[in-house]
C-alpha cells in the first residue's frame, strides 16, 4: 500500500539584503533555505518510495498486519481529537488531554512545544553572508495519521519579519503544488508578534503554521494533518510558548487626570498644535503610532450630551484624517460612556480610537498604522488596557511595567 503523507517542504529565506519584490526575495534565498529544501524533498521522496516498495513486496498477512496496526493508531488519534473537542478552546485542558505527547524545547528553556513522540532532531550550521546560522528541526510523521508536525529554529537571524515571514509562506505553499491559502493574519504568543496562516492541501488535507521572530531567532511552527484532526492540529499550535514575553509594555498612570493605559515604552507630551486646550500623550513606534489625549469639556457639558460631543468629535476626527468611517460602536468603560470605532486612511493608512467622556473631560486613546496591520494583536492590547477613573487630589504620576 502506498502511503501518502503529503509533500511538506521546509524552505527557509533569508532576505538578508532587504529585497522588496518577489523576485528579489527569490533571488536572495540563502543556500541555508536551497539545502533545508533540497533535504526536505529527499525525505518525503523516500518516505514515499519506501512505502510504495514496502506495499508491493509485503504478502497476504503482512498486509493484514499493517492494516490494524494502522487502525489501532488511528482509533488512538481519534480518541486524542474527541478529547481536544470536548476541552473546548482552553488551550490548558487541550494540552492535558494530549495523551502521550512530550514536550520538546531549548535547552536553556527558551521555547518549548507539545510533539505527538519522540521527534527526529537534524542541526546544522551555514555561514550566510560572514555569519554562522544555526538551524535545529524538530520532526515527527505519522503515516497512521497521514499528519506531519515540524517545529524549526533558526538563530541568530536578523531581518524584517514581513519579507521572512512573506518568502517562507510562499516557499512552503510552492512545495506544496495546489494547496490554497483560507487564512492569513497576525499572531502574538508571549507578546512575541507573528503570523499565522492556513491552506487547504491537494489531498483535502489541512496545513497550519506560525512564523515568529522572536529575541534574534526565527521559529516556525508547521503542521500538515487530515481536516478531521484539525483540533488536535491547533492544540499543537497552541502548546508552542516563549519563556519570557518579548516586551514588556508599561501601565503610564496620572492619577490627576484620572487615565491609565499600557504602552510600550514611556510616551512624550505635549500640547496639540492646532488646539493648545488639547494635551496629547503621543509614542511613536516603527510599527505603529499610539496616542492618548484629554481635554477639558465642562462647559460643552452644560449646553450638549454626551452622546452629541461624542458624535461631533468623531466626525471632527474624520474630516481632520480625511478617513473614511469602517466601524462603531458604544462602549463603557468604568460606568464612563464612549465610543470606539475604526478609521480606514489614505496612504493605505488604519486607525482605531476610543473616545470617553468622565470628570468633565474627553479622553481618547487611539492606535494609527498600516493596513497591513489593522489585525494586530498590539492594537487590542492598547486600547482594551485604557481605563478612565475618577481623579486623586495628589498631582503624583506613575509608569510601571506590566
């Protein structure tokens, strides 16, 4: 019987001269990604041959044999994925419930992932460019399952996480002749930022992974599995973690004016430009731009609502950025009324906001990037930590780490 574990080539890219076209990347391909690939395809070629000849040699009883071996770990699988859909989306009861799986990782503890048994482990160093890359693969394939669970690390790598995470996604696809990409979008585990994406393979078969670069390092988590397995495919995703969070961001406190809100790194502020009874909390990142600001409104209180101020800022803001209205929505926050809504820009440009109106004052807090952007994880963790509370007499201001 021929087994077909499905064609998963491991391609690492290392775009180390910064290509910003396909074609460049492509060009730019490390004979670290040439050789893992190469190695890739050698490997599944003699999976494949190797159960092809083993089927047309293998008699009556062997075949017999085979088969409810296959069967005995398949029904061991299916119990795993009953147990997994009963844990529901807890990734703690889905990792308790993975029977019989280990748990692989660093050395020194700095990573670490659930396998389904003992991985097959290959290292090897390449000198790129005057610098010496390290790469260790961790591998485990289950013909039974018709599944393949991968986990690479490669260290030290410094490059830009879109073109990396860009050129693998495509060399794996590309290994993978008629797979077809359902989902793609940003991730964050430890505060690490990453990518996941989803394509349904020729074979009908599913294939998950997540691309990080993390503290110098690129990992890529990979599995190819059945649909029917798709939770177990996710309860392996989840189990891969970072020791220590990639950042740590600070809660910046006043509690005279009565906000706190979780950034980063310290903000700088300033009076706004172009109205001085404005004053903006502004940190300015690669990635993105956060803002916090407040004003006093006391005397539009006692003529307007605060529904109306709400409204009338949000279209101030609209025609100011000259964005187009995407979502809106009411908001609470401490008992405090607000809104939150999201800005589609020019220049290929997004902006989320929250608006609160509490203590006579606007506040706002709002998070600007790219579209590309638009789902990070970054921008609900800023604005889900904004918080409005009522003022302290002490002029005393606190930043602290969270």
């Amino acid at each position: 019987m021929k087994i077909e574990i499905g064609v998963l080539i491991l391609a690492v890219t290392l775009t180390l001269g910064g290509c910003t076209t396909v074609k460049g990347k492509t060009d730019a391909m490390s004979e670290l990604g040439k050789e893992t690939a190469q190695e890739a395809r050698t490997t599944t070629s003699n999976v494949v041959e190797t159960g092809a000849g083993a089927a047309a040699n293998a008699k009556e009883g062997a075949q017999k044999a085979a088969s409810q071996a296959e069967e005995t770990l398949s029904g061991e699988a299916a119990s795993v994925e009953e147990n997994v859909t009963k844990a529901g989306s807890s990734v703690d009861a889905k990792m308790k419930l993975l029977a019989g799986w280990r748990e692989v990782g660093a050395e020194d503890g700095s990573y670490r992932i659930m396998m389904p048994g003992e991985p097959q482990k290959k290292s090897q160093d390449q000198n790129i460019q005057g610098a010496v890359i390290h790469t260790d693969i961790y591998q485990v394939a289950s013909s039974a399952q018709q599944s393949v669970y991968l986990l690479q690390v490669t260290a030290p790598l410094k490059t830009d996480p879109k073109a990396l995470f860009d050129s693998t996604q495509q060399s794996v696809l590309a290994s993978a002749p008629g797979s077809e990409v359902i989902s793609t979008k940003e991730i964050a585990v430890n505060d690490c930022p990453g990518r996941e994406y989803m394509a349904r393979t020729a074979d009908g078969g599913e294939l998950y992974s997540r691309l990080f670069l993390a503290n110098g390092n690129f990992y890529q988590v990979l599995v190819k599995a059945p649909a029917a397995g798709r939770n177990t495919s996710l309860a392996f995703l989840d189990s891969f973690r970072f020791r220590q969070d990639c950042a740590k961001w600070k809660r910046v406190a006043s509690k005279k004016l009565g906000f706190s809100v979780t950034l980063p790194d310290t903000p700088k502020a300033s009076n706004d430009p172009d109205d001085p009874t404005i004053v903006n909390y502004l940190l300015d990142t690669e990635d993105f731009a956060y803002l916090v600001a407040y004003q006093d409104i006391s005397s539009r209180l006692e003529s307007g609502t605060v529904d109306d101020i709400l409204a009338q800022e949000k279209e101030k803001l609209l025609a100011a950025y000259g964005g187009k209205l995407l979502e809106e929505k009411t908001i609470s926050v401490n008992d405090y009324i607000g809104i939150e809504f999201t800005i589609d820009l020019p220049d290929d440009e997004f902006c989320a906001v929250r608006m609160v109106v509490g203590n006579g004052k606007l506040y706002r807090a709002q998070i600007r990037t790219s579209a590309a952007h638009k789902d990070a994880p970054q921008i609900e963790r800023f604005l889900g930590s904004f918080e409005v509370f009522e003022p302290e007499t002490s002029p005393a201001s606190t930043a602290e780490t969270s």
